[in-house]
C-alpha cells in the first residue's frame, strides 16, 4: 500500500510550497526584488510576478530598478515572464506594467536573441492587438 507514502510526499510539497510562500513573502518585504521575481517565477505564479513588477515600479526610479532586474533575469526566465505579461497586456488595469517589461526585453534583448525564445512568435501576435 503506497497510499501512505503518497499522503507523506504530498505533505512534504505543501511544506514546502508554504516555506517558499514565506520567503517570497519576506524577500518583497525587504526589497529584494531580484530574488522575489526568481522565485515567481520558479513558483509559475503569474499574479506575484505582477505584483513584484508593480512593486518595483512604485519605487523612486521605478522603470530604472525594473530594467535592472529583468535584465538580470535567465533566459528562461525572461521567456516565463514573456508569457506572462502577453494575460497582463490584455487588461487595462495590468497593461502599463507588461508594456514596462516589454520595452525592457525589446530594449536590451537583441532580436535575434528575441527569436529564439519559445513562444515567441504566439506571444508577438497576441500583443500586437492590445499594444
């Protein structure tokens, strides 16, 4: 019977899942909004990745601390953020910050560079409406 081990590893993931929770928590609360997008992103939440951005954003200097950390940022995760901001452009309430973060990758992301991103392609032609 494995039902046991299943009920022991899916506990294990909730812990887990709470320990990175509290550490997000804690890493936007001391600005260390680096780290906080990683772990976002790590986490595939797209609502706290926004909320990092719109964090930043509210800071003096906002759009130069927003261009510091997206550049610092892996190309896979740069790609998650890609497809998270083409949801966030769709709603006027969300769409300054994915335009924030699309200049940014537009910006400082050579376009061949830009075209080896998966995804690329559909997330151009599902921004193209609402840009």
């Amino acid at each position: 019977d494995v039902t046991e081990i299943e009920e022991q590893e899916a506990q294990a993931k909730q812990e887990e899942q709470i320990i990175k929770e509290q550490e997000l928590s804690n890493l936007l609360h001391e600005k260390r909004y680096l780290k906080a997008l990683g772990l976002a992103i790590s986490l595939d939440r797209p609502h706290t990745v926004l909320n990092v951005v719109k964090a930043i954003l509210k800071e003096t200097d906002g759009r130069k601390h927003l261009e510091e950390n997206i550049v610092r940022l892996r190309k896979d995760q740069k790609e998650a953020v890609l497809t998270f901001l083409v949801t966030w452009n769709t709603n006027s309430r969300n769409c300054h910050e994915a335009q924030a973060v699309i200049e940014t990758l537009l910006k400082h992301e050579a376009p061949d560079s830009l075209l080896q991103y998966s995804g690329i392609k559909s997330a151009v032609e599902s921004l193209l409406p609402y840009t």
